[in-house]
C-alpha cells in the first residue's frame, strides 16, 4: 500500500513536471521580449495621413530615455482591435534595429514584429499619455492609420 502511494506521488509529480515544461514552451513561443535599452537614437517614421505629412525626423535624447523606460516587457500573440500602422519608432544602435509601431486610435496598445508575426505590448494609461504629448511634439496627429 505504502508502495502505490509513493509510485502514484511520483507520477503526479512527473505529470506535474511535464505540465510546466509544455506550459513554457506554449507560453514562451507566443510571447517575445519587448527592450529597447540597446538604442543610442531613435527615428520617428510617419506616412502622411489627413493633415498630417509624411514625418522622418530623430528623436531627441530625453524623449529617448523617456522610451527606453516604457517598452520593456513581454509582447504577446493577440488579436487586437486597435489599429497599429502608419506611424514607426524606429531603436537603433551600431548592430541593432528595433521598430514599434503605436496605435493609431490613442490606446496604449503597441504593435512589434518578429520573424513575420505580430506582437502586441501595452503600457500604461500614465505612460501613454506622456507618449502621445511626445509623438504630438514631432507633429503626429491623432487619430492616424486608421
């Protein structure tokens, strides 16, 4: 008896392990780091929409830093209704590039693509509104790629 009980512990331990370990890996493959501590300049990229023009311009260092604070965090496989096109901020360093594209409708959903796919991360309601204060200061006007 003493025996079944401790064989059926560790089978349910086993399960259990198992468990976790498909979990990770589902989780971990919808899923992909949002860090943006590696850029030394930022670009701002905007299509002309409506009143707004066509936008090219660097974003300046405090704005940067500002950023660079914000999107940090996990972005995840998600179906979202928030339209995410028509504006880029575009991380670069000597070896990397990095581009998040905010939505165009002013919620705190940001848009990133890896390999093909769309991530989806979202800040704070705080944060963004300071980040729409900073867009709106390079000439961006909402609501955009809509």
């Amino acid at each position: 008896m003493k025996k079944a009980i401790i064989i059926s512990l560790y089978t349910f331990i086993g399960i259990l392990i198992v468990m976790c370990i498909i979990n990770y890996t589902i989780l971990f493959s919808i899923s992909d780091p949002v860090d943006v501590d590696f850029a030394k300049t930022a670009y701002l990229k905007a299509e002309a929409y409506g009143e707004m023009p066509e936008i090219y311009t660097q974003i300046k260092q405090e704005d940067l830093e500002f950023l660079k604070s914000i999107f940090k965090g996990t972005a995840w496989k998600e179906t979202v209704s928030c339209p995410c096109n028509g504006v880029e901020l575009i991380f670069q360093s000597e070896k990397k590039e990095f581009i998040i594209y905010p939505a165009g409708d002013g919620c705190p959903t940001i848009r990133i693509e890896e390999d093909g796919e769309d991530y989806y991360f979202h800040i704070t309601d705080e944060d963004n509104e300071r980040f729409k204060k900073i867009l709106e200061g390079y000439g961006i006007i909402y609501n955009f790629g809509i």
